[in-house]
C-alpha cells in the first residue's frame, strides 16, 4: 500500500454490505453505501468496514452492481464521500492480486493490460446485445465470446488502475501531481478540447430547428426529417424506453424515423419532449474518423446539443438521465446527428 499525496484520499477494495437510498439532493440521488475492507490499495483506514455517501447523477450507483468493487474515497471532516462514478469492479486472480477486467472504455495507453488468469471465470452476458455492440464493448483478444458470453482474458491489477487514475482523474480533482516518468494519452479526453459557450444567435438558430424537427417527428413527415438528417444517426429511441440502459447504436435515418414513430407516442420520453423543456450546449471534438469533422471548422467536429432530462422509477429506485439531441451544421446548415441517451 501507498501514501496519497492527498491523505484524506483511500481507495480500496470492499465488498458490498448494503448501499441504502437516502433520496434526492439537488439534481442528484443520494445513498448511503456500507462496504467490508478486503484490501487497501492508497491511503489510511484502520477498521474493517467503512460508511461513505454517495452522489449520482443517474440514480442507483453502478458500482452497487458488483460484490467485490475497487472503490475511491475522501474524507471531509468526519464523513467519506466517494470520489464520484470512480470505481472499478475487481476480481480475484490465480496469483491471489486484484484486477479488474479490460474496459472498452479505456482508451490508456500508457500500461497495457495484461494477459490474466482469474480464479474463477470472469464473464458478462451479452445474449441481449447486438453482434457489432458485443465487438465494441467485449473487442478481441481482449475477451473471448462463448456461450452468449463476453470471457475476460486480460485486465489491470488494481495498483496499475490508481497509477492510471493519478495521472487522470485524480489528477485533475487535486489530489495527485503529475510525475513526468510516464506518458498517459487518454485518447477519448483529448480528443474534445474546450468548447466555448452558445452563443445566442447559435442558441436561437438551433432552437428554432429543433421546432421544425420535433414538428416533423410530430406530423410524421418523413421526407423532412430524412432532408434535415445525416444519412445514419446514433438511435437511443431505436430501441424502446421499456430499459434504463440505451444502447445508443448508429443505425439508417429511416429506422431512427421509423422507431420515432413507434416508440415516441405514449411514453414519458415523449412526454418531456413535449414540455419544451431543455437546455443547449456546444461540443467541439477533433475526430479525423468522422467523415463529418472538418464541415464547419477545420479539423473539429462541433455538436449543437438540445438536452432533455428525464427518469425512470423501477424497484424503488430513482434512475435519472438525459435524451440529448446532437446536430451539426453542413454548408451553413444544420443536420440532425442523432439522439442519445445515458
């Protein structure tokens, strides 16, 4: 175990006791998390069980889906909080060290992951996922695909995920300095670079798009929402609002349109669609693999946002995400680029 550069930092792996809802704070859901100390990866804490609270934007905590977690903490005053959306779920391997299994969101070169044998088989069920989602999320050789199941074949021991963390995250919450002895190129954060606020020109052009938009979903007028689109669109409606996962595909206009239709009417997306209530935003990403970067400023690809909040209650359980609806502009012009939801 190491000392934090920042002593009230402890991250350790634990063991799920009970993670208790305590209700909304805010715009976030509140709980209160009860874990057993089975190791001690950074920092100081001398008893076996530790209480922290826990924020989350989007409701139950994921990590509360996992019995054995690597989780970040910090102390202020006399209370833990935990280090918000940290966590990594974690596995005994055959020589008795923690990892955690590759993760298609990891973009970190900077210590690969190694080839591993854990003790016993670590797999997730991908019987529900389409073939090209399985690739992205489950890639080779990274796992193996038996079954209708996604095999871990190669992770990061815990200590190389906090030598990660410090170099990223970690850093920029104040709490590690960077060493120089190591490079970290974290593709995925640098590929966006700071983006200046809407402007409100910007802001009134793209709300009154996003009226002709919603009145074309509205009327049912596809030769209109095909003109105003990009010829495939990321589809988080594609797939119902029945779940509180959305797979966020790219799928043919023509299904996003299709599905619009079908899946919309009725449901409480739909619902707070029609509240009008939402805010905008602008995203600049460089993105020399999007055929679209570069149609406005050269090398970027900029992302005018309309943002819908919205929630679902299942097993007593507060989920509460966003439906943001992306568009660029094309010769002056804007274009839908498609509709996520997370």
């Amino acid at each position: 175990m190491e000392n934090s550069d920042a002593s009230e930092l402890f991250v350790f792996v634990g063991e799920k006791i009970e993670v208790k809802s305590l209700g909304m704070e805010g715009m976030d859901a509140k709980f209160l998390a009860r874990y057993k100390v089975l190791d001690k990866v950074c920092g100081n804490y001398s008893k076996d069980t530790l209480e922290f609270i826990v924020y989350d934007h989007y409701g139950e905590p994921a990590f509360s889906n996992y019995q054995t977690v690597m989780l970040f903490v910090s102390k202020y005053e006399d209370t833990f909080y935990h280090e918000k959306y940290q966590y990594f779920d974690v596995y005994k391997t055959q020589n008795g060290k923690w990892a955690s299994s590759h993760s298609w969101t990891d973009s970190n070169k900077a210590i690969p992951p190694y080839s591993l044998k854990f003790k016993t088989e670590v797999s997730f069920d991908v019987s529900k996922l389409k073939k090209q989602r399985v690739k992205e999320i489950f890639p080779a050789p990274y796992y193996t695909i038996e079954n209708k199941k996604a095999i871990a074949k190669y992770g990061h021991y815990v200590e190389d995920i906090l030598e990660l963390k410090k170099r990223g995250v970690l850093h920029y919450r104040g709490l590690f300095g960077v060493k120089e002895d190591i490079e970290v190129i974290d593709t995925e954060l640098a590929s966006f670079i700071e983006s200046p606020k809407i402007s409100a020109s910007q802001n009134k052009a793209l709300r009154q798009y996003w009226k002709q938009f919603l009145a074309a979903i509205i009327s049912k007028n596809t030769s209109a929402l095909k003109s105003m689109s990009i010829d495939s669109v990321v589809c988080s409606v594609c797939e119902g609002f029945s779940e509180t996962y959305f797979y966020n595909d790219k799928e043919p206009v023509d299904s996003f349109i299709s599905s619009s239709y079908r899946n919309f009417p009725g449901s409480k997306a739909w619902n707070v669609l029609m509240s009008n209530k939402f805010t905008t935003d602008l995203e600049h990403k460089v993105d020399s693999s999007d055929k679209y970067c570069g149609t406005e400023q050269k090398n970027k690809i900029i992302y005018y946002n309309i943002i819908f909040q919205d929630s679902n209650q299942t097993d007593n359980m507060l989920h509460i995400f966003n439906h943001t609806f992306t568009f660029i502009k094309i010769r002056d012009s804007f274009k839908f680029y498609g509709m996520k939801t997370f």
